[in-house]
C-alpha cells in the first residue's frame, strides 16, 4: 500500500500520477502530488518504479505500517528499493548493452 511521498526528494514531475492505474494521486505536474485516496492503491509499484528521484515509499504490506515516519523511511535506505531489486534506475529499466551477434561457422 502507499506509504508516503517524500517531500524534500519530490520534484513534482507528475510520473506517479500519470502511471497510477487507481488514480490513487491528486495534483498537477510542478505541484507535489498528494495521496488522495489511500484505499484504492493497490500495491502496483508502478509510482515507485518510475518515480526519477525515489521520492515514494509503497509497503508491500496490505495495512499501514505502524510508527512509520518519513524520517525512518529515508535513514532505513528502502526508498529506491523495489525499483533497484528489479533492475530499474532513476525511474527506467536498465538496458543490457547490446551484444555481439555470435560468429557462424559457414563453410
């Protein structure tokens, strides 16, 4: 479930709110965007994944998650996580570099 944007990473680029499926964000692009409607995430990623700045925090729990603070979010080193463990950087998924074709042995 969404957690949390995190204002002072927060460019306000608008990719969260253009990538939602559930419309779960309110706002413009150059505004920070808000979470307007909590209960219909539904725990895509999607905002994480193409955040450029890893300004948000999606739990991979169903319910909030008690005593969790902007500040133990950012100092914890998740921000950024998912998008990484899956092989995405700043909001794009990594390119392998592109591979020699292998030679033949045509006779």
């Amino acid at each position: 479930m969404i957690e949390l944007i995190v204002a002072d990473r927060c460019t306000g680029c608008g990719k969260c709110i253009e990538v939602c499926p559930n419309d779960v964000f309110a706002g413009f692009e150059g505004d920070q965007p808000t979470i307007a409607r909590r209960g219909d995430c539904h725990t895509c990623f999607l905002c994480e994944l193409y955040c450029p700045v890893d300004a948000i925090y999606v739990s991979p729990l169903a319910d909030r998650e008690p005593g969790l603070t902007e500040a133990s979010i950012v100092a914890s080193g998740f921000l950024g996580h998912f998008a990484r463990a899956n092989g995405w950087r700043a909001g794009r998924p990594l390119r392998e570099p592109a591979r020699p074709a292998a030679p033949t042995n045509a006779a």
